[in-house]
C-alpha cells in the first residue's frame, strides 16, 4: 500500500459547508441575512410556527364564530382567564419540556400535583406557617423527581416506568393523607390565591394573579436554563439518541444532568401543585388524574419530539395556550362528553398532521441549501493514503 | 404451580420456537417469577385456603383460578403491547379500543334483540373485533405511513376512542341478556374458565407466530436499528403495521373477554387506564421500553403478578386505597432487581460515574 | 322513606320574562348510567320551546374543566349558571367572581364549602348521606346482626363519602371489611371474590352502587353461594338493573338516588333569574325498595 | 518523517497490566502503554485486537479489571472522560461521538464556551469555536447543526473539540479513518506543533503510510495482549504488519500480489447487469449514466463529499431518484427499494456501519441472516440448518472474530463488525454487490482479504462496484473507475498501467477548470 506523498498546502482543503459564507466576506449585510434565513427556514424552528400558526387560526374561527355584537371572542379578558387557567399547565409543561428533550417521559405529574395540593392543605389544617407549607409542598415535588432521576440514572429502569412507578406511589400516598376533598380556609393561602390586578371595567375586566405571574417567571428561568447554560445545552445532547453516551464521552457530566432533568420536572410539578392549590383552594386525591397526557400534549403541539433532542421552551408555552383555546372552544359549543373528547382527539390528530407537512415540506428546502453551498475547489488533493 | 401451568401452554410442535423461546425467558425472567412465587406464598399463609383448588359444580374453583381469570385481559393487552413495543413504538389506546369493541358487540346484540341465540352473539363477537382490528390498522396507519410518533398517535385515539364508544352506547350502560356471549368471560371449557384458555389459547398462536416464523427477529431489527433493518429490505411499514393491527385487535377481544361476564358496555369505565396495566405488564416481564428484543412468556409472568397483587390487598386486609403503593413497590424492586447494572457489574456500557478512586502506589 | 323538603315543579312553563333565559349548565361529567340519565332530563328540561338558552358543559370529572367553563359562563354574560360540583371544595373563587358579576348560581346534585358570603342562590339534589341512613334503617330493622363487607365507590367520590358516613357511624362494628370497586361492576366482582376468601364470616354486603352490586352477585354465585339469602346485599342508586335483581330476589334493599329533576331545576333557576326567592335548599325525594317491587316499577324506569 | 524521538523525558502516561473482560471476550490482558511528552506514539493492532478498549480504559469509560495507571508519576483512576479531561487527557474516540443535533460551536466548545456572569457568551463562543475549526482549515457556520453535515466533517469537528483544551495528553483513535489526505495533512501539521509543545500524542490508525509519516513510536496489540514497543523509524512495514497480524511477512506480500490486478476487460455486445440512465435526486447527485457488466469491478473515485455514496444509494434504490431510469438485466425498475434491488440480485454495503448497518442488539448470527430473511418474507423462516452452515462458512471465510455466532454484534470490534455486514450481503448470492467503503477501518490483513474477496467474487461472475476513499486500492481492484467531483459523475477510465492516481486528479482538476 504504497502511496504519492504531495503534502497540500492547508488553504486547498478549506470547505464551506451549511450555507454559510466566510467571515469578513464581502456583501456582509445580505450575508448575515441570508444566514439568518438559513437558520429561521431551520428544521428546529418549523413545528413551534406551526403551534403560532394553529394559535392564531384558532382565534380566528372563534373570533368568527362566538362574537356576539356586544362583545368580541378575543379580547383581554380571554387571555387572562386563558392564563389563570393553564398557568399550572404551563409550568408542568415547562417541566416536562426538560424531561421530553432528553427522550424521555414524566408521568408522575398528574399525581404529584394532586399529592402536592394534599400535602398543602393537610399542613395548612395542621396549623403549620404558610411559607413552610408552599416549601414542603414544592419539595415533595422535588423527592419525586430526584427518586425518578435515580431510577432512571443509576438503575436504568426506562423514564416511562420509573415515573409511572412514581405516579403509582404518588396516588397510593394521596388517598393515605385523605380521601376526602380537603378545603384550604387558611387566611394567608387564600389571600396569596386571590390576590390579583384588576384591569378594566365591565364586562371587559381582566386580571393579573400570582399564579401567571409564577408561571411566567419558571418559563423564563427555564428559557435561560435551557439556551445559557452548559447544563441546557447538555439537556438536548441527551437527547442526541445513543442514551446520552455522546454528551458523555465528550466529557460532559451526562449522568448528572439526567438526573437534574428529573429533579426540575418534579419541582416544576411541586410549583404546580401549589398553583393548582392556589386555584382550587383545596386538595383532592382525584385531581390531576390524565394532567400528565394534557402536559405532554402540550409539549408534543409546542413541536417538540418526544424521541428527544428538540423543541423548545416557547414552543411548549404556544402548546399550553392551543390546549387551553380548545378547551374553550369546546365549552363555548356546548359539545356533550362524548363529542368533547373525539373532538379534542380528532384537534390532536390535525395539528400532528399539520406538523408533518410542515417538516416534510422542510426536508425538500433543506436539500436546495446543500445544493447551493459551495463544492470543494477544483485543486483540492485527492483521498490517497 | 399456577405459575407454569400458564408460562408454558405451548403445544410444542414447533421445537424450535421453543429453545428460542426459553432462551429469551432465560433469567430475565428470574425475578418476576419470585416476585410472583412470594406473593401468591404470602396470600396463602395469611389466608389459608387461598392456593386451594377445588372442583366446583363441574369446574375448577378457588382464588387461582380467579386470579388466573382476572390475568387473562392483562395478559391479552400485553401480548399486542410487548410486540408493538418490540418495533419502538407503545400503544396507548388500548384501553379504548377495549370499551369500543365491548359497546359495538353488545349495542349489535341489544338491537338484534335475539341475544339468546349463538348466532347474534358470535356476529357480536366478530364485529366487535372487526372494528378493533380496524382501529388498530388506523394507529398503524398514523404511526407507519405518516410517521407520527407512536406516543401521539395513539394518544389520540386513547383520548377519542372513550367518547366513541360512549357514541356508540349514547353514554348509557348497554346491558344485554345473552347465555352464549356471556359464556365467553364466564363459561368453562373442560372446568378451565373461558377467558383462562382464550388467553392461553392467543399466546400460545402468538407465540407460534413470532417465533415459529422468523416475524420475532424482524420485530426486534426494526426495534433496534429502522433504517439499517430497511436498508436489509425488511418491510418494517408493512409489518409494524401489522403489530399495531394486531395489537387493536386483541385489545378488542380483552375488551370482550373483560365486559362480557357482567354483559355490560360501561364505556366510561370498561378498560380506564388499562394501557398503562398493560405496559407494566410487559415491563415486568423483563422487556425494555425501548424497543428491541422482547419477551412473550415474561408478559405471563407479569400479567399474574399484576391480578395476584391486586387481590393480594383485599386478602391481607389492607384498605383498597394502599394499592397504588403496592404497584409502584413491587414496580419499582422488579425493575431494580432486574437492572442489568446490578445484574452484570461487567456491564460494558457503563456511563462516567463516581466511583472512589484506588490510590494505587506506583513507581515512577 | 326518603323526606322532601322545599318546593316542588310548579305549573308555568313560559319564562315569565318572556324572552329565553340563557342558561349554563355544566355537568360534572358522564361516569355513570346515573349521571348520563340526569344530563338527559337536564337537556329535556332547558330546552329553546320552554324558553331557555342552554349552554351545555361536560366537565370530564375535572374540576379544573368545571371553573374554566363557569369563568366561562360569566364571561359570556348568561342570566343564570348551574353546575353539580365535582368536588365540595374549591369554589371559593368563581363563585365570588359568578357573585361579582351578579349572575345568580343554582348548585345541582351537590352542596359546597366555601367561605364566600350567600355563594349561590339555591342547591337542588339528591343527599347521599340519607340515603345512607335510609338503607342503615333497613340492616338494623332486618338484619341487625349482619357481618358486613362494604363495597366502596370511586374512593373520593362524594357518592362514596356520604354513603359510608351513616353506615360506618352507626354499624362501625358489624364491618368487616371494605374494598373498592370504583363503582363498576367487573371490579367489584373481582373485590367481592377476594372479600368471600378474605372475610369468610360476611353475611351482608354494602355496595355503594348498583353496578358494583350486580358484579358481586356474579362473584357470590360462582362460589357456590346464593346472593339475597346466603350474603344478603343492599345497594344505592335503583338503575333498572338493580331493580331487575331486586326483584330477583338477588339484592335484599336498593336505596334510589334519583337523576330526573331537569324540571325541577328548570324550574329553580326561573325563579331565580326572575328574582323570585326559593328555598335555600330542595332534595330530590329518594324512595327506596325492597323485594317487593313489581315488575312495572321497573319497566318505568328510564335508565 | 519522524523528528526527535524524545527518549530522556519521563512518561506522562503510564499503564501497566491492564486487563479487561467483557462478558465472552477478554478484551485486553495485561497490557502495558507508555506515553512520553513531546512524542506521537501510534497503537497498531488489527481489527478487534484492543486498541479502543485500551483507550476508553485510559480514560475511564470502562473501568479497568486489573492494572496500574499513573498519570504524571501520580496513581489516578478516572471516572469517565469529564474526570480525564480535568486531568489534561483529552480523547477523539473511534465512532464519531458528538450531538448531531447540537450546533457546530456547541459540539466543538461545550464545556469550555466563553461565558458572560452566569450567561454562555454565544457571539464570543462562536468566534472561538471558527478559530479551533481554522487550525485544521475548515471554516462552517457554527451555528448550523452538526448533523447536517458529512461525516468527515463531523469527524473534524471531534478533533477540534479535542484540541480545544490545551492537553497534557491527546488521544485520536482513527481519527483519519475518512478525511481525505488534505485533511490528513491538515491535522498532522496540527499534530507536529502539538508535539513540538511537549504534547504526548496517542494516534491509531491502519493507515501506515500514516504510522511512518506522523509517529515516533509504536505499541503493537494482538488479541488483546502487548506485542510490544518499538521506535517506529526502525521498524520495517512488512516487520510491523507480519507482528500485528501473527502472520510471517513473506505470505503477506503474497495476499497483497494476488490482489493486485489491472487487466482490462472486453465488455462488447454483451448485455450490462445494470444500466442507469440519466439516474439523479436533486440536491444530492446530478443525473449521470453507468453501465455495470458481469464479472467487472468498477471502482468510484473521488473527493469526500463528491457523492460516490449517493450515487451507490440511488443504484440500490436506498433513495428515490427523481430523474432517470433504471434497468437491471434488460428489465425495467421503477420505485427501486431496497427490497426490490436484494431480489433483484443488487445489495449495497452501507458507508456508515453503526446507523445504516448493524443491528446493535442481535447476534452474529441474526445479523448475517436478516437480508436473507427479509428477501424470503417475514413468514418462510431460514431453516436452522442451512442458516446455521451459512454463517459457520463466512465466519471462516472472513476470519470474523470471536467465532461465535451468538456474540452480539455490538460487542464486535469496528472491523469485525464490517466482516459481519459483508457476511450479511454475500449471504443473498447478490449478482451486483456495491460496496460503500467496504475497508474503512479495516486492518491490513482484513483488508487484504476483503481485496481479495472482491477480486474473486468478480471472476466468479459478479459484478461490484467499489467505492473508496483509498485511490490506490481502488485503482488496484477496478477494472473501470467513474470518477466523481461536486456530486457530478465526471469522466470514467478504463483502468489500465498507464492510468495512476495522478490520471484520476487530472480527470478532477481538469473537469473543474472546465465547469
Ligand atoms: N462493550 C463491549 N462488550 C463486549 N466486548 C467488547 C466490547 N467492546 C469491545 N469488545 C471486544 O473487545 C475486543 C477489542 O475491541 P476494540 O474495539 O478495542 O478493538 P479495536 O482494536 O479498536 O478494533 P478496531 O480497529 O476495529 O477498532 C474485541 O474483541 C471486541 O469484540
Ligand atoms: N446527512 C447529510 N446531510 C447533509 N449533507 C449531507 C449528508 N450526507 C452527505 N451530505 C453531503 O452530500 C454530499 C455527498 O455526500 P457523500 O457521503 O455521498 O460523499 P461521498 O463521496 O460518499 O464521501 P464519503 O462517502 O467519503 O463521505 C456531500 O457534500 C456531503 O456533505
Ligand atoms: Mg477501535
Ligand atoms: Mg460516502
């Protein structure tokens, strides 16, 4: 296996690839706009569009179909009931973005904010002060999800039995504190619950409350956790396939991170539980039975992969918001039980199709970018070894 | 024990099969069958009499036997499960697709108003599985043609199926009166109750099925590595398709085999969270989530667990509400104990983990 | 034998307003034969040619679903809103803002607890817990002695709760033991089996429903034994079926819990909206059976 | 060629004993290792013989069943590559190990990225992530997505991850395994630097001309136990091949005479096993002809990236063609799929082993019998019999090893994996076998034998194409070479004496000055 030693001088190899133009090359302006083109046409950004587009249509049809003359379909006031409503499912969400991004799953969330609301309230009746109560309740959010983190982490059980181990034992310790419906009269509680500004007057009067104000804070902390951070972008390495071992062998503290992502989720669960706390002002051991299905649908609408690896924080928000306009449009037509639940699974099917198309039509562009990015000069020296 | 009687009921014709067969049950299977073997010892030293088998007015009769009943649903999910989540995927809707088959079977026969005869009832029987079979075609279709991923897929159906199937009984409780579709949960062949050798039955042709042909490996190729397994021409669309039919179609029959005994279309409640019975099940009995290779007899194992622990909390007095704890506890020390982590301490793919370092003197 | 207190159906049908009052009702959900039967005469009862608007909302057994829909509700403007809570607790907010937006509220099928002042115009419904004192009455009358095994509901369910309040409090002794069947009949077939192997001394079984009745019934028979003599049975709610048993001789006492007063509250929120005051509080007459029941009772029942 | 060997300098690395057991195999048996600073020490064995596994011991991804290692005179065990890089061993493993779904600059700076407070500076990280891409002369965006690149590319983009640290220790296992020779040159004058700043370099490769150019010293694995040492200027080719093999030097040469071959080959009138016309799928290869005929091997050349892989694709039927029609013996295929090809008698070896090849969790055994398997349908299972003596016969015939049919394949060495898949492929008795770097990171010896396989599989009748980076090896084997550049089929040679590597760059420049 001899060979033709012709040492290339290094400037021959030099390669340009993903359609992006050297630095300092001229035309400067139209690079970087044609670079962000690139990277907005970006396969990873299409389904959250696609969940902004499905939003809008779907204020659209209501704006068509339920403003009275009176009053409009989208106004204020829908948005902050919109909040009000979901800002539990928004941080669960948020969680579960965590989880769903390394590939893989939290179905102990439903019950963990049942067991929270419990947990609260058995305390608040107990005469235990406020601020430990909202702690131990946020924390036993925390327990479940270090106990599913190391489950998964150190003794391999897949994500979708630990937490659905989890969600069994979360259930099982709900109907040991009560199986009865535990009302939280605690001053404190409520007034934290009922503490909101009031905007506008009449019919059109709507409102901030604490429980948006929180969510709206945990997806920011999550936004900064996830796209500024070592350990963010670690998140979505895990989720590269291959069970995170190339984020581990590059030397990144793969073992760790998993378990952190299981840790968050059951913490934002725990936050969760409080807000769905704070919005029923009672604990129950049948709440939040299929409240883990709603979270991951609406991570899976916000155009995350449940394989792993992609999606996004905002994307996931956009989900909670589609979920929540649903559920109002279903109410607003008075659909019996029956039609309600094929309807909201027939909204499902569309948007997933929706998101096909989106990404199908996507994979075509993306061979035009290949097409166009610059070939190897001519000079280049051949593979000889 | 009761244990084998059903492990095994391979009519063995295919010896083949079979080594396969023993070899994948190998000692992933260790560990369900003593979780299994200890709680049905418990029950009977708390409550004894409890492992007695009596012969009763011309059949078998005793809390086995019931248990072994109780298991044939599980067991039936199971077996479509373990081979959907052989390919990747995981199919959430049959719980569903139970109600839905169970409210098409019993509305045909409530309007038929001729219950009573074998006919209507076998015509019952058949359309209920017909629609089954085409509602697992449907999720096949999703998942293989238009490539949604499995969880989604038949998350949607798992969340309409419910309201189809109360479409189908207009929310009510159909309830019928027909001797011969009721034989189907409660009747006896040779004293052995109907749903025991329908389950045994099932496995037993899908055993043949998976294993006696080479669909088994191919499932587990597909499972493992899609697009090389494409690339070998193995038609994985074609056949994921036809585990994901398959799969709605037993899910169907546990659905009948489930309602038939009471004879009641209760589509509110007729298979509610069955799925994730199912999939625990199939976890139990050793095979792993992620696709790949799969095991058929451990889905026994664990769908015995699975009826003995419930019974279990009634037999030794607990309140019903403990019940979920059990679950998780027996979950949660199965999967441990099977953890390959703590089953090869050889293990090749090990991760980066702390581990104290062995100062080790050296000269340098 | 079970009392009824307040108003009963009056004779005007015609909103007296004139023009249709636009209702919202939500419904906790559709779990039961019961409830669907109750949703049924609800939708009879608030139709356009009696001169309501109803807006209809199936809650899914989600508390959750049910305050969405009443913000809901309020925000649209309705004349009046009725709903049967999923659970008694919780209500503390919508209510307040339902009160804020002075849009009266008429609570079906269950009461709530909550700290607001004067929440809700006026509750109509069936009370649990009575009919759990109506079918103590009975053991202690005809089987004082009774070793029970009490079959429980969906544990939470407030059917569950109420139901065993009066049973626990008064026979707390003869219990035996309890499980669950969450109120269908396949588990509580499989419960009762387990119960014949676990209790060997039952005499009697509590079930707090029909369903769950008709399943243990299978599990008695199939062990040999005769339901109605050997393990005699008292049930709730009286769906055909049950009676269908009942008269069979299987069930010893059914209590009824009775889903088919759309009218009545049809008739409540007229009142209501027109300002009209009501009694604070209307139960819907229980009656209970026992084996004597006639064929034609049954045949009478529409679910 | 090799500078001073720096023999006084004491050892950065030191490993002593090392052993290693994986359930079935003993992977590595009291295997010593010695790195000094300022040195390139390669690690020489064929397919399976250790060298990965020594590696991930080193830095602690298995843990070790016996042995010493000392780093810097000090005894330090790691707990994985985060641990060893702290220590200052920074490592480029075999199987590209990055996230394709991170960008560029994440893969290459994650863990080092510039930071702002409590923020990742990313415009600072981007900037740094460009300038360790231009020290091996590449320039991407580092914002685009890792895997939408090739794999040479990736590959480079492990090196400069590697490079990023300034390391006591850099270990590359075959890192060279697809760059082509500019690169290669690239990464050694980086190498050359490296070690004139006292950096110890570990470098595996089966590329030899690679060991004599870069290294100074050799360590020599064979089945997983020490050969031994050797300053590599002093030891012969054929000395080193014949000790990593176990074989005597003298019937190397032979295997290496017998493949060589480049007798031309009369095709008139005689009707081609497969035709393509005018075959082309936008955006990855501009339509091109080709004719395959009987017992002819037709070797692909070109640069990386030039599209030899999706042309061996659209044969095969891998991907759709858009344009274009194809023929195989005189019938016409349209929607070619990979099961069509395989009962058409076409298989196609895949470039890339661990995704598009094996199946990770199966046996040998399984392995070799799925393409078999899919062709008959899932229903007509092979009998045991004649799978079981199929497989017996290519484990012997391609020295698979371990011998053991129920081995599972993932435990299998990079090599032997390949040996398994060609296996897998031979096993349809396909009458046109196209094979996508067949002999990527493959031994001497193996690959001598694959050469020769090929060779004789053609004068049995067999029509292969050939596709490799190696332009010796393919010029070697073929009987005709169709030259690829920028994804266009440029020109085709009649192999011949006259026609040598420089003909085929001639081919390639010549066509770019033109277009
Ligand atoms: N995770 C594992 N489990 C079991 N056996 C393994 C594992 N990894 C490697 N082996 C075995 O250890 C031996 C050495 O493998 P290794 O990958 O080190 O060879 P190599 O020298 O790198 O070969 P190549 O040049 O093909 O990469 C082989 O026999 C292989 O089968
Ligand atoms: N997954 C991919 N995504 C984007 N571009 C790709 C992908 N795979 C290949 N390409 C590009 O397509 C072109 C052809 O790639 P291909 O792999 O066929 O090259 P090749 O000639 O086979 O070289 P080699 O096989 O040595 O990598 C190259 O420009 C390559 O960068
Ligand atoms: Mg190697
Ligand atoms: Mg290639």
């Amino acid at each position: 296996m001899t060979s033709t030693q012709t040492p290339a001088p290094a400037t021959t190899s030099r390669r340009t690839k993903g359609g992006a133009p050297r630095p300092g090359s001229t035309g400067g302006i139209a690079d970087v706009a044609r670079r962000w083109g690139h990277r907005l046409a970006d396969r990873r950004f299409l389904p959250v569009a696609g969940t902004l587009l499905t939003l809008v249509l779907i204020l659209v049809i209501g704006q068509a179909r339920y403003s009275t003359d009176t009053r409009s379909f989208v106004n204020m006031r829908l948005f902050s009931n919109l909040l009000v409503d979901n800002s539990y499912l928004l941080v669960l969400a948020v969680g579960m973005t965590f989880v769903i991004l390394t590939g893989g799953i939290d179905l102990s969330v439903g019950a963990v904010v049942a067991l929270v609301g419990l947990v609260v309230a058995k305390l608040l009746i107990l005469g235990v002060p406020l601020p430990l109560v909202l702690l131990a309740g946020v924390l036993v959010g925390t327990v479940f999800g270090l106990l599913i983190g190391v489950l998964v982490q150190y003794f391999s059980i897949q994500p979708f039995i630990a937490s659905l181990a989890a969600m069994f034992l979360a259930r099982g310790l709900c109907n040991v504190v009560s199986v009865e419906s535990l009302a939280i009269e605690d001053k404190g509680f409520t007034d934290l619950a009922s503490w909101r500004l009031k905007f506008g007057h009449g019919p059109s009067i709507w409102y901030i409350n604490l429980s948006m104000i929180v969510a709206l804070v945990v997806v920011l902390v999550a936004v900064y956790l996830l796209h500024y951070t070592r350990f963010g972008r670690t998140v979505y390495g895990l989720g590269a396939g291959d069970g995170g071992q190339a984020v581990g062998l590059m030397g990144l503290r793969a073992a760790r991170t998993k378990v952190w992502v299981y840790v968050i989720s059951g913490t934002c669960a725990g936050i969760a539980g409080i807000l769905f706390a704070f919005y029923t002002r009672s604990g129950f051991n049948l709440t939040g039975i299929g409240m883990e299905l709603d979270a991951i649908a609406s991570v899976v609408i916000g155009g995350a992969m449940l394989t792993g690896g992609s999606g996004f924080v905002l994307g996931s928000v956009a989900g909670v918001l589609v979920y929540g306009l649903i559920q109002v449009l279903i109410a607003r037509e008075g659909l019996d039980s029956w039609w309600t639940k094929v309807f909201i699974g027939a909204v499902l099917l569309l948007f997933v199709l929706l998101q096909r198309a989106l990404s199908t039509g996507q994979k075509r562009r993306r061979k035009k970018n290949k097409e166009e990015s610059p070939a190897p000069p001519p000079a280049a020296a051949p593979a000889v070894s | 024990m009761t244990g084998t009687v059903a492990t095994d009921p391979t009519p063995s014709p295919a010896d083949r099969a079979r080594r396969t067969f023993s070899r994948l049950a190998g000692h992933t299977l260790f560990w369900p069958v003593v979780a299994l073997v200890v709680l049905l010892l418990a029950c009977g030293v708390v409550s004894p009499g409890f492992l007695d088998v009596t012969v009763q007015d011309g059949h078998l009769f005793g809390q086995v036997v019931d248990i072994l009943r109780q298991s044939a649903t599980p067991l039936l999910l199971a077996i479509g499960m373990c081979l959907v989540i052989a390919t990747g995927g995981i199919d959430l809707s049959v719980g569903a697709v139970m109600a839905i088959s169970l409210a098409v079977s019993l509305t045909y026969i409530a309007e038929s108003g001729s219950g009573t005869t074998v006919g209507t009832a076998l015509t019952g029987l058949a359309l209920g599985l017909v629609v089954a079979l085409v509602i697992g075609a449907f999720n096949g279709f999703l998942v293989t043609v238009l490539g949604i991923q499995p969880f989604i897929a038949t998350l949607i159906l798992m969340i309409a199926g419910r309201g189809i199937a109360m479409l189908i009984t207009k929310g009510q409780i159909t309830t019928v009166t027909s001797p011969p579709f009721k034989a189907i949960g409660s009747g006896y062949v040779l004293g052995i109750p109907m749903p025991v050798v329908i389950a045994a039955g099932v496995f037993a042709l899908v055993v043949l099925l998976v294993r006696g042909t080479a669909l088994g490996m191919l499932l587990e190729s597909i499972g493992i590595n899609r697009e090389a397994s494409r690339l070998a021409g193995v038609k994985s669309r074609n056949i994921t398709w036809f585990v994901y039919a398959l799969c709605g179609l037993l899910a169907g029959l546990a659905g009948i085999v489930y309602g038939a005994p009471t004879m009641a279309a209760d589509a509110n409640n007729v298979g509610l969270m069955k799925e994730l019975d199912a999939i625990m099940v199939v976890v139990l009995g050793g095979t792993k989530l992620e696709g790949g290779k799969f095991s058929l007899a451990g889905c026994v194992v664990g769908a015995l667990i699975l009826s003995t622990l419930e019974r279990a909390v009634v037999i030794f007095h607990l309140p019903t509400q403990v019940t979920p704890l059990f679950k998780a506890l027996i979950l949660i020390i199965v999967c441990i104990a099977g953890s390959d982590r703590l089953r090869s301490r050889a293990g090749a793919a090990r991760r980066a983990r702390r581990t104290p370092a062995v100062p080790v003197e050296v000269a340098a | 034998a079970c009392s009824s207190g307040g108003s009963s159906g009056s004779d005007d049908t015609k909103g007296s307003g004139g023009d249709t009052i636009k209702v919202g009702f939500s419904q906790l959900g559709a779990e039961s034969g019961w409830r669907t039967a109750n949703t049924d005469s609800v939708k009879a009862a608030f139709t356009k040619d009696k001169g309501f608007d109803l807006t209809f909302v199936d809650a899914q057994q989600k508390q959750e679903n049910q305050i969405k829909a009443i913000r809901d509700f309020i925000d649209q403007g309705v004349d009046a809103i009725a709903f049967s809570p999923v659970v008694e607790t919780g209500w503390d907010q919508v209510l307040q803002e339902a009160k804020d937006a002075e849009i009266p509220v008429v609570l079906v099928d269950r009461t709530v607890k909550t700290s607001v002042s004067d929440p809700y115009a006026t509750y109509i419904g069936n009370d649990f817990e009575k009919e759990g004192e109506t079918a103590v009455a009975w053991i202690k009358k005809n089987a004082a002695d009774a070793k029970i095994f009490e079959l429980q509901g969906t544990l939470g369910s407030s059917a569950q709760v109420d139901r065993e309040k009066p049973v626990d409090s008064e026979l707390g002794s003869q219990i035996v033991g309890k499980a669950s069947g969450n109120f269908t009949r396949a588990e509580g077939k499989a419960a009762t089996e387990a119960a014949l192997q676990a209790y060997p001394n039952m005499t009697m079984i509590v079930s707090h429903n029909d369903d769950m009745a008709l399943g243990a019934i299978e599990a008695i028979e199939a062990a040999g034994k005769k339901p109605g003599t050997d393990i005699k049975i008292v049930s709730f709610d009286g769906v055909r079926d049950g009676l269908q048993a009942l008269h069979d001789k299987k069930i010893n006492y059914i209590v009824e819990c009775n889903p088919v007063y759309g009218d009545q509250i049809a008739d409540l929120v007229k009142k209501v909206v027109n300002g009209e005051d009501v009694a604070k509080s209307t139960i819907v007459p229980d009656e209970a059976f026992d084996q004597t029941i006639t064929q034609e009772t049954i045949d009478a029942r529409k679910y | 060629m090799s500078t001073t060997s720096t023999t006084a300098s004491e050892p950065v690395v030191r490993m002593t004993g090392i052993t290693i057991e994986f359930p079935g195999v003993k992977a590595l048996d009291g295997v010593d290792l010695t790195l000094r600073p300022g040195e390139v020490h390669a690690l020489m064995g064929e397919n399976g013989a250790g060298k990965s596994t020594l590696i991930k011991a080193l830095t602690g991804v298995y843990r070790i069943d016996a042995g010493t290692i000392a780093v810097a005179g000090t005894a330090r065990r790691f707990d994985g590559p985060a641990d060893a890089q702290e220590a200052g061993v920074s490592t480029v493993y075999q199987e590209v190990n990055l996230a394709p779904n991170l960008s560029v600059a994440e893969n290459i700076m994650l863990g080092h990225e510039v930071r702002l407070g409590p923020f990742v500076n990313w415009p600072a990280t981007r900037r740094a992530a460009r300038t360790h891409l231009a020290r091996l002369g590449l320039d991407l965006d580092p914002m685009s997505m890792l895997g939408t690149h090739s794999i040479a590319i990736q590959q480079l983009c492990a090196i400069a991850r590697a490079m990023v640290v300034d390391a006591k220790v850099l270990i590359l296992d075959e890192p060279t395994s697809s760059l082509d020779k500019a690169e290669v040159a690239q990464l050694f004058d980086v190498m050359r630097q490296l070690r004139a700043d006292g950096v110890a370099i570990l470098f595996v490769s089966h590329f030899l001309d690679q060991v004599y150019e870069i290294t100074d010293r050799l360590t020599v694995l064979r089945n997983g136990r020490l050969v031994g040492e050797y300053l590599t200027a002093e030891l012969p080719r054929l000395e080193l091949v014949s000790k990593m093999v176990g074989r005597a030097s003298e019937d190397l040469a032979d295997i290496e005479k017998a493949a060589r071959r480049t007798t031309t080959h009369d095709l008139t009138g005689r009707e081609p096993v497969l035709r393509a016309l005018g075959l082309g799928r936008d955006g990855t290869v501009e339509p091109f002809d080709l004719d395959l005929y009987e017992g002819e091997i037709v070797g692909v050349a070109g640069l990386l990236g030039s599209g030899r892989t999706e042309v061996a694709r659209l044969l095969y039927g891998a991907d759709r063609a858009d344009s274009g029609t194809l023929t195989v013996r005189g019938a016409g295929v349209r929607a070619a799929s990979p099961l069509g090809s395989l009962q058409r008698g076409v298989a196609l070896a895949s470039e890339d082993r661990k995704k598009e090849g094996i199946i990770g969790d199966l046996t040998v055994r399984e392995n070799i019998a799925l393409a078999m398997q899919a062709e008959r349908g899932a229903w007509r299972k092979v009998p045991a019999k004649e799978l079981d003596a199929t497989v017996a016969r290519y484990i012997e015939a391609l020295a698979i090893h371990p011998a053991n049919p129920d081995a599972l394949i993932k435990n299998l060495s990079g090599g032997n994996q390949q040996k398994v898949l060609l296996a897998r492929w031979l096993a349809t008795a396909p009458q046109l076998l196209l094979l996508d770097e067949p002999t990527r990171g493959i031994d001497v010896g193996a690959k001598a034998e694959i050469q020769r396989l090929v060779a004789e599989l053609a004068s049995e009748g067999m029509s292969v194409v050939f596709i490799s980076s190696e332009l010796e090896e393919v010029l070697r084997l073929s009987h005709r070479v169709v030259v690829m550049r920028d994804r266009q089929k440029i020109g085709e040679l009649t192999n011949g004496p006259d026609v040598t590597a420089s003909t085929v760059l001639e081919t390639i420049a010549a066509s770019g000055s033109a277009s």
